[in-house]
C-alpha cells in the first residue's frame, strides 16, 4: 500500500510539473503540423497532411483543440492545403489564427500529459505483474525519468507511440509469450 501511495504521489508530481511548464514551455518547431493535421482531421476529417506516423496522437490534440472556440482553418479550397513543402499552413496555423496560440499549444498538449500518465501507470503496473513489487517502483522511477518520456507530453507522436509500444508489450507478456 505504501508503494501505491508513493507512486501516486510520484504521478501527482509529474503532472504538476509537466502542467506548470506546458504554459511557458515554446514549441517545438514541428509542434503546428501535428496541432494542424490533428485539428483538421477531427474538425473536417481531413487527412491530406501526411506525416510519418499514425495520426491518432495528433487527433488526441485536436479534440482538446476543439475546446477552442475562435480556432479556425483555412477553407478546404484554399490554395495553401496544396503547398508542397507544407510549411506555411501549420504556421499560418499556429500563429496567424484568431485563437491565441499559447492557449491552442496548451490545449494540444494536455492530452500528451494524461498519456504520460497513463504511461507511467502501465509501466508500474507491467513490472509489479513480471517480476514482482520491489521491481515496479524502479521500473516506474526509471520510466518516468527517462529523457524520452519528457518529449511525451508535448503535442507530437511520441506520446502515442511510447503508449502503443508499452500496451503491446505488456499484452504480449502477459500472455506468457516473453522469449
């Protein structure tokens, strides 16, 4: 019971941390392509912004997106879905909008913390389940302070690869198939 408490209050303080600098933290320089291809995937079902991944993690910030009321995209005739190297939309996007856009970067990342700690929790639980008690406080204390696991909560694919590589793993071992 100790341990749980202890894990929980660890979670605890990587939300807070994480959710007091999503505020002042910049973005990353690829952080409006993924905010955009999310946004207009859920908003329109548009999926012409083609990137090098699944596009559930950007979806998971476009729905936080949706939160934003002044956020608008270009018409889906406009000349600028058509641009070959891609860059102008996301930042005309991100910075040219009639929604702030520290708020719409915020929104787009929250959903990267709640899979950060749903991460964690799984990482806990899959070590208590293979190899016991005393291994599931390391295994979440090295999960959670991996220089990787901080990139998750920012609004890009990381966050939903590390959770599907984690839930299958932890399928995939739980099923007796470890060798």
């Amino acid at each position: 019971m100790k341990v749980r408490l202890g894990v929980l209050g660890l979670l605890c303080v990587q939300v807070w941390l994480t959710f007091s600098t999503l505020a002042v933290t910049s973005p990353t320089v690829d952080e409006p392509l993924h905010m955009v291809r999310g946004y207009a995937f859920v908003a329109r079902g548009e999926d012409r912004l083609r990137l090098r991944g699944p596009v559930l993690s950007n979806a998971l910030s476009g729905l936080a997106l949706l939160l934003e009321p002044e956020l608008q995209l270009p018409p889906a005739a406009d000349p600028i879905w058509l641009e070959q190297d891609g860059t102008q939309l996301p930042e005309d996007f991100a910075w040219a909008n009639t929604a702030p856009p520290l708020r719409m970067v915020f929104l787009a990342r929250l959903p990267m913390l709640l899979v950060s700690v749903l991460l964690g929790a799984l990482i806990f639980r899959w070590a208590a389940q293979r190899s016991g008690s005393q291994a599931r406080i390391h295994a979440f204390s090295i999960g959670e302070s991996d220089p990787s696991a901080a990139m998750v909560e920012l609004a890009r694919q990381t966050g939903g690869k590390a959770l599907r590589l984690t839930a299958g793993e932890l399928k995939r071992f739980s099923s007796g198939r470890d060798e």
